[in-house]
C-alpha cells in the first residue's frame, strides 16, 4: 500500500505562505504563490481572501473551490525538507591531500618481527 498525504493541519504566516502539517507528522510553511494562476485561483491573490483557507478532503481549500491537491503539497513540502546539492568551493577541491607514506619500521621492531 502507498502512502497517501493528507493535511491535517494549516496556519497562516505571511504573504502566500501556510505552515502544513502532514498525517506523517512532516511539517513545512510553503509558499503558494507558484500555484495562483488560472481563474479559480486568481481570488486568492487578494491576500485577505488568500487568509479564507481551510482544511477539507485532507487539503487546503478556499470558499471559491479552489484547492491543491495534498500530494502536490506534500511534494512541495519534501523538496523545501531536502537542501540544494552544492559543490564544495573550487578552492576545496583543488587541494587534495596525499595519504601520509608509509611508516619506517625501527630495528627493534624488525628485530622483534623475526
């Protein structure tokens, strides 16, 4: 069995950006302004009706139905989880070290040995 996201809670934090938490207990403030295009959600930029939200059907939704599906956001919610890969500096990488040569025995320790 899959798992399924659901919200199961949301508070508003500024601008376009709600903090979810997930039924896995995963938690993240998103923003969602990259979903606000197309008619149903164009609303939704008036920041006072953006703050209208509530939960329904395991999501955000708003008054108008509007709403994003709760595996979009738990999608979206896990890439802001994971930080950006990032090359170490070009000055890190250009200096490598050598491994240190290998240790003279003295003649005790050869005498010892055979």
């Amino acid at each position: 069995m899959t798992f399924l996201p659901s919200v199961i809670r949301a508070e508003y934090r500024d601008g376009f950006r709600i903090h979810l938490t997930f039924n896995d207990n995963l938690e993240r403030t998103i923003d969602f302004r990259p979903w606000l295009e197309g008619p149903i959600f164009e609303p939704l930029k008036d920041p006072n009706y953006f703050k209208r939200f509530f939960l329904e059907g395991g999501t955000v939704a708003w008054p108008n139905g509007a709403d994003i599906a709760p595996e979009t956001l738990y999608e979206a919610a896990i890439r802001e989880k994971q930080p950006p890969k990032r090359l170490p500096p070009a000055k890190a990488r250009a200096h490598v070290s050598k491994p240190a040569p290998p240790r003279k025995r003295s003649k005790t320790a050869r005498s010892r040995a055979t």
